[in-house]
C-alpha cells in the first residue's frame, strides 16, 4: 500500500452503569482497508457487539470483516449473525479486525446499481462508509456513552453525519448518535453551512462537474424545500440537518440513498453535469422525509413517504399541483403492472430485500392507500388537505409505529368500520384499489387507460390546489 495511507484511530468510551469507563479503541489504516483495535473495559462478565446490520439486503457482510485476532479475555465472532461475544479478563477484553475496500469480487456488472451505500469504500482516494461497517458496537445498548477521535487526519477533508461540521474534531454522543451514520471522505469534499430559517444546517458535497452550478441549485432548494417540510412538522428550531451528497467511485446509476433522523445521503452518477435534475431531486424529497417517516410496516415509511414527497414538492411552491398526478401516475402504473400487485402484505414484507420486483410494490401500494384516505377523509369531513391531520394523528407514535395505532389515530378522523375493512382489503390482502369517484379527493378524478392501467387527472386545477394549502 502507498506510504500516502495515513493512519487513523478512533477511540470508543464505553460506559456502564458502573463507575468503570468501557473503551473501545478503533482505528488505523492496515492494507487496503481500515484495521480496527477494540479494547473493552467492562466490569460485566459477558458483552455482545454486533457488526453491520442485515439492511440493504446483504448476506456478505462478514466477507469484509477480516483478519480477525483477540487477546485479553476471551473474544469471539459468529459469523453467521455477525454477533462478537466478549468475556473480559480482569475488566479488559481486546480484539481485532481489518474492513476491506467496497465490492466483493465478481459483484454486481458496471453501470448497475451495486448498493454501494451500505458498503465500506475505503482506500487513499476516498472514504466511504456507513458507520455501522466500521464500528463493531454494543447490542441493544443505544444510550451507552460514546466519545470518537481521531489521531491522524486522512489525506483528505472528511465529514461525518455523527459529528455535522466538525469533520474529524472529537465527538462525544451515545451509541445511537453513530449508529445509522455515514463517513465520507474525499479530496473534492466541502461543507458548507446553509442557513434554513435563521437555523444552521450543512451541505456536504464532493462535486465533479460545474461545481458553482450544483452548489447554488442544491443550496436553493435546501432553503425552500427543507424551510418548507420542518415548518409543516412544527420542527423550525431542531437540530443542524446535513445533506450529504456524494459520487459512486465506478458506477454511473443515476442516484441512491438513504435518510436518517439528523440529515441523509445520496450517492449519484459523478460523470453528472447537473446534480439537481427532477429524477434525483424526487429521491432526495423522499429522503429527507424520512426524518419523520421511518418506522413500522413497509407500506407506511416507504409508501407514506411517497405521499409526502409528491405532497410537499407541492406544498412548498417547487412544482404546480398538475405534478402530484404526474408522480402518482408514476405509482399507478408501476402497482397496475406489477406481476406481485396483488400479493398479500405478509409475503410482500418478507421477499422485500430478497426478490428486487418486490421493492417498489410496497412503495406504490401504500402511496395508493394514502391517496385513498385522504379522499376518504374529505367525503367524511368536508375538508380538504387531509394530509395534515393525517399526519398530526400519527405524530405521537411515529417513532413506534404499529398498524394498529395507525387504525385507532385514522378512526378519529374517518369511520373506523369503513377504515378497517379497507386496510385489511387494500394492504393486508393487497387487492386493486377502487377509487370510486365519491371517495376521491375534490378537483380531480382517476380514468382508466386501454389496459386498465388508473391515471389520475386534475379537473379543477383551483379546487385540487386546495389540498397544499
């Protein structure tokens, strides 16, 4: 490896219920790959850390995992379950491993999506990694303290989604602030500080091409869209949000990503001149909704948060009404021409990571169901922009969603025996939606083309805005 590899350590300060400091050591760069010293001080008699996560639907997390050693105390590793067990000798347990570059051999085809964002890309040209890659960390344990370092800068900028703005400057957190996180490091990368209603947030990029260009379109449309969907949540005065936008080192797919509580990340196509087209500024939508929507059954964080997108790139003055048909035909004709549409929800939910036509099913399927019940709702109620009481109704409980507070929330706002027996028709049963023309929202109405397919039109573009307001 070229001596231009910098050596990096994190340190991990574990701590227990006991006045003893559990600590675990991390990182140096060793080889291709980052090499990891753990050390454990724990007065407990056996720990379990647990390394990477099933997410993304990957079965070869442990290929990357490697050149395991242990010594103080007894260490062991299954990989299987990618669970370490840890039995300290007089308080102190110490391991070792080394995670390996992204991709393993013979993996994916150039040009495809690869999901490379749940995978470690790491060498002296760039750093990228979800931090649950790196860290091996204490199971069922997100409130353990935690303080990260780092002893020697790479030999590039570096930001890290834990730690927003403060690159690689000492953090002190919980397990849960490191958990569901992401590194990158590049020579290209800036952070910026975008300000959203007198708040600061970041804007973190490694942009290839018209950097001025991307920079000011990506700013802009922080500012209006992210103004826009934390007003409607009531959340103006959290914490700093982080957009983190980031190239594919060997893959031209157009872009991917993911959203967590504090910020979210997308990887997209570095040979892209512009950045912000519609296709990727819709994904990025979708996101960043996750912030809020990211919890429970398949059909409500993906499927809900399809809603949210179409409904709040309206909302917050980016696209006329007339786009929400255009996204929601989108979803129309995916669910029509799906092989699986009518599969029921259960079966859905399992094959979701491990058959690729079952991804976008639940998506569409529960953006349909949203739809519905907000039509649903204005027939019972007489009010448009059923949207926003939906919402407010789940708000409580969003970060422990079930379907059954969703039932007992939407009971208060619409016919609870209605409501019930269309769940278990349209999402537990996964038959066709009706969309009878009274339960349909005001100002609009769904036709059927040659081939069945539904498609929504606006027919009163004044009355249908009214549901954005």
């Amino acid at each position: 490896m070229s001596e231009k590899v910098f050596p990096l350590l994190f340190v991990f300060l574990l701590m227990s219920c006991s006045s003893v400091t559990e600590r675990t050591e991390y990182v140096y760069w060793k080889g291709d790959g980052i090499g990891v010293e753990v050390t454990v001080h724990s007065p407990m008699d056996t720990l379990q850390y647990v390394y990477a996560s099933e997410n993304g639907g990957q079965n070869d997390q442990m290929t990357w995992f490697q050149d395991f050693s242990s010594s103080d105390g007894r260490v062991t590793v299954d990989s299987l379950t990618r669970r370490i067990t840890i039995v300290p000798e007089n308080g102190i347990a110490r391991f070792s491993y080394v995670v390996r570059c992204t991709l393993p051999e013979g993996y994916g085809s150039p040009g495809g999506c690869l999901m490379d964002v749940f995978r470690p890309d790491i060498d002296d040209k760039m750093l990228f990694s979800r931090t649950e890659n790196i860290f091996a960390v204490p199971e069922d344990d997100a409130d353990m303290k935690v303080v990260v370092k780092w002893s020697r800068v790479p030999p590039y900028p570096v930001f890290c989604l834990y730690n927003p703005g403060q690159g690689t400057g000492s953090f002190e957190g919980t397990v849960g602030d490191i958990s569901w996180s992401v590194i990158a490091g590049d020579p290209l990368l800036t952070v910026d500080t975008v300000m959203v209603r007198g708040k600061v947030n970041y804007l973190a990029t490694a942009l290839r091409k018209n950097v001025d260009l991307n920079k000011r379109q990506l700013k802009d449309y922080y500012r209006t869209f992210y103004g826009a969907v934390s007003s409607f949540w009531g959340e103006e005065g959290s914490e700093p949000y982080t957009m983190l936008f980031f190239p594919f080192r060997n893959n031209t797919w157009e872009a991917t990503g993911n959203g967590f509580t504090n910020g979210f990340f997308s990887r997209y196509d570095a040979t892209a001149d512009t950045v912000l087209n519609k296709m990727r500024r819709d994904l990025f939508t979708h996101e960043i909704g996750h912030k809020w929507l990211n919890n429970g059954p398949v059909w409500f964080p993906e499927g809900f948060n399809e809603m949210q997108t179409a409904y709040q790139l309206v909302a917050s003055g980016i696209e006329s009404p007339e786009y929400f048909a255009t996204y929601f035909n989108i979803a129309l004709s995916g669910l029509w021409h799906s092989p699986y549409r009518n599969v029921p929800d259960e079966e859905a939910e399992e094959k979701f990571w491990e058959d690729g036509d079952y991804i976008w099913l639940l998506y569409w399927r529960g953006f349909s169901y949203a739809f519905h019940l907000a039509g649903v709702y204005e027939k019972e109620t007489g009010k448009p922009n059923a949207w926003k009481p939906m919402m407010d109704a789940v708000r409580p409980f969003l970060d422990d969603f079930t379907a059954d507070k969703f039932l007992d929330a939407m009971s208060v706002l619409m016919e609870k025996e209605r409501l019930e027996k269309d769940y278990k028709k349209y999402i537990l049963e996964g038959r066709d939606f009706d969309f009878q023309a009274e339960d349909l929202p005001s100002g609009c109405r769904i036709v059927y083309q040659p081939d069945g397919t539904p498609q929504l039109e606006v027919t009163d573009a004044a009355l249908f805005k009214k549901h954005f307001q």
